[in-house]
C-alpha cells in the first residue's frame, strides 16, 4: 500500500493537523516508511506464540466485574452540551 499527498492531506485534516501542502510528500513518505515497518512485521510467523502483556512472565490481576455507582445517567449527562436520547450527541466527523 502507498500513501501519495492527497491520503497524507485527508488523514492530516482527520487528525485535525495543519499541514503546509509544501510538507505532504514528506509526510506520505514518513506514512510508507510507517507502512512498510508494518508489512515487515506481517512477514513475521507467530503460529504458537502467546500474546505477552509484558516482557516478564506474570499474571494480570483480575477482579469482579460489578457495577458499583449505577443510575447515574442524568448526572453524566448534565453538563453534556447536546446529549439525546441519553447519549452524548457529537457532530458527524467521518463523511
């Protein structure tokens, strides 16, 4: 996969990052730099291998999942500054 300016433009505008159109190839070029890291690593065969959560052998603590502080809906949303329905309501950022 390559990245050319007008990808590098749309995901900087995503990211809500101001971009000189001057610096784009640059950026597209850094972005295939990162891409091709990544299609190195798909290369790798992990057949077999457990996930780690640490380079150290150990357990994750676990704990119940329980609800502690229920029913508080109208408190988080109190300060929302549009919620609906009982949800936040954010404007649409994906066209």
């Amino acid at each position: 996969m390559s990245i050319d300016t007008e990808t590098a433009a749309k995901v900087a505008k995503l990211a809500r990052i101001k971009v000189d159109p001057a610096d784009l190839p640059a950026l597209a070029g850094e972005f295939n730099t990162i891409l091709g890291f990544i299609d190195q690593l798909n290369e790798v065969d992990v057949t077999g291998i457990e996930p780690m959560v640490s380079v150290t052998p150990m357990r994750l603590k676990r704990r119940t999942d329980t609800v502690t502080d229920g029913d508080r809906q109208k408190a988080v949303l109190a300060n929302a500054p549009d919620a609906r329905e009982g949800f936040f309501a954010v404007p649409k950022v994906v066209e």
